[in-house]
C-alpha cells in the first residue's frame, strides 16, 4: 500500500428539478404509487424512484418542467404531487 487512503465512494443523483447533482443522502426519493407520487424517505419503496431536493423550489421547478412524467417514463399526464409537498413543507418547518 502506498500509504493514501481514498475517500469512500459516494453514490450521487441528479434532483429532477434544479438538474444539480448531490449526494443520494441528501435528496428525497420519490416514487409513483398509482396515480400519486409519494415520498420514500426512507428508500424501501418499489418501483422507479426520482429524485429531488426536500425543498419548495424544486419540487415547484419539477412540477413546472414536468419531470416527474418524464423519470417516472409514465403518460404525458403530470402525476398529483400533493403528498410530497405536504413531506416537504414539514421538513421545513422547524
């Protein structure tokens, strides 16, 4: 061994609404569930998973962008994102 250690590696994303990538840690996985997309907060839930900030304006960008039909690879009609920002407003909220 040389004696440098490398940082671990850390899985990235792209948020479908602001286009930036983070760190899969920090961003919210969404997921369709029926008609609804619902928040996966904690990554368990089946099925294709978007991903996004936990903030206001990039939920509003994505819905704006029509990006969740477009990850989801789902029908040109925009899926009901009322539960994911009802997540998002609580998360902050203090």
């Amino acid at each position: 061994m040389s004696g440098r250690t490398l940082p671990p590696a850390c899985p990235e994303r792209t948020c479908v609404g602001c286009r930036q990538r983070a760190a899969k840690s920090d961003l919210l996985r969404v997921v369709m569930n029926g008609d609804a997309c619902v928040p996966d907060h904690r990554g368990t839930l089946p099925g294709r998973g978007a991903y996004l900030h936990p903030a206001l304006a990039c939920l509003d960008l994505a819905v704006r962008r029509r990006a969740f039909g477009r990850a989801f690879r789902g029908p040109a009609v925009a899926p009901d994102t009322a539960e994911v920002r009802r997540f998002v407003e609580q998360q902050a909220a203090p």
